[in-house]
C-alpha cells in the first residue's frame, strides 16, 4: 500500500467514525476563531473554551476586544497560561485587523502569519474553517498519527504539512485534521494508544 493508498483509506475510516468533522474550539465570530486558536497554544480547548466564555461575554466585539485593557484581559486569560504573552498579542491582532484590514481577517497565508502569535497551524485553521481553502492543520495530534500510520516522518510542523498536502487531496485536509484530533483524544492517545479499537490498525504500519 503507497502512502497515497495509506492516507486515503484513513480518511475514508475517519470519515466514517465521524461524520461531522467540527472544530474543538467554540466561536461565532471568525475573529474569536482566531483569538481561541492563539489561546489553545499549550492549553487544552476544553479550557480555551470556558475561558473565552468569559472573554467574548465582556468584551463582545473587536472594537471592545481591541480597547480592552490589557491588565484585564491577562486577568481573564490566565487560566490558558502564557497569559501575558497571549494577552500582547490579542490585543495587538485586534488593533491591526481594525486598522489594516477593515476588521476582517485576512484570507491569504502571508496575512495571517503576519499578525502577531499567529504561525502556520492557526493561519491554516482559519483558512480552512472560515475561508473554505485548502489546508492543514499540523498540530501535535496530525504529526503522531500520521507518523505512527507511516505517512508522514519526524516532528516538525511545516515538513509534516508539507507532506500531507502531497498526498491528501486538498479538499480533504482541513476536515481530516479536525477528525485527527478526535481520533488522537480518543483511540489514538500519545500514551496508551488503543490500537485493538482502531478502524486503521488493518493498514497502520504501527498497530500491535
């Protein structure tokens, strides 16, 4: 089986265990898309969600977000850890989407990496969920199982995105990596997976 074979078999079995492929992180808004992702760096979404909960609720839009102070959104963030550094750059993001982009967000890789705290794994959620373009999204969850399914080599983000856009087709790989991150919380853990259970252990190089 090529790696090819291998990716479109695993997403064919995502598919089917989960239907809706939805993001973990709650917005109405694309902005507060954006905010959350920055938000979930090395905080889990379950948290990220309660916390912007609170967020969004006293500061509802992104002129309030951006004349907010900073003592308090740091104060309402700290739960997310890093809270300082998260608090500078959404403060600073929600100035520059009001002066430079119209309050839009920007719909092109180079824009949204240049806002600040925004890298490549958040410029490709938004593409993906808010603009409908190809992406995906190489969070901790896509580079273990697809490296235990043999489609995908090493750690590093941008080689292992690289990588899947050669073999995913690009209409597929936002949605895949949304179910990736179901299916890693679920069956294929970073500790114990649970490879008895999994839809993809016939054709993972890495099953028991």
């Amino acid at each position: 089986m090529t790696k090819t074979e291998r990716a479109l078999a695993a997403i064919a079995a995502l598919e089917e265990r989960y239907p809706l492929a939805v993001c973990s992180l709650t917005y109405e808004h694309p902005y507060q898309l954006l905010i959350a992702t920055r938000l979930s760096a090395q905080c889990t979404d379950a948290r990220v969600n309660l916390v912007t909960d609170v967020l969004f609720s006293r500061f509802p839009t992104l002129e309030a977000l951006a004349a907010a102070p900073l003592a308090e959104l740091e104060e309402i963030i700290h739960p997310c850890g890093l809270f300082r550094t998260k608090a500078r750059d959404i403060s600073a993001t929600c100035q520059l989407l009001l002066n430079q982009w119209g309050g839009e967000l920007p719909d092109t890789m180079e824009g949204l990496t240049s806002l600040p705290g925004v890298g490549r794994k958040t410029a490709n959620l938004i593409l993906g969920d808010i603009f409908g373009k190809p992406a995906i999204v190489a969070d901790t969850h896509c580079i273990r199982i697809c490296g235990r399914l043999g489609l995908t080599t090493g750690k590093d983000p941008y080689r292992v995105e690289m990588a899947l856009r050669e073999i995913i087709p690009p209409e597929k790989g936002s949605d895949f990596c949304h179910r990736l991150v179901h299916f890693g919380r679920e069956i294929c853990t970073a500790r114990s997976p649970r490879c008895g259970e999994c839809p993809m252990a016939a054709f993972c190089p890495s099953a028991e």
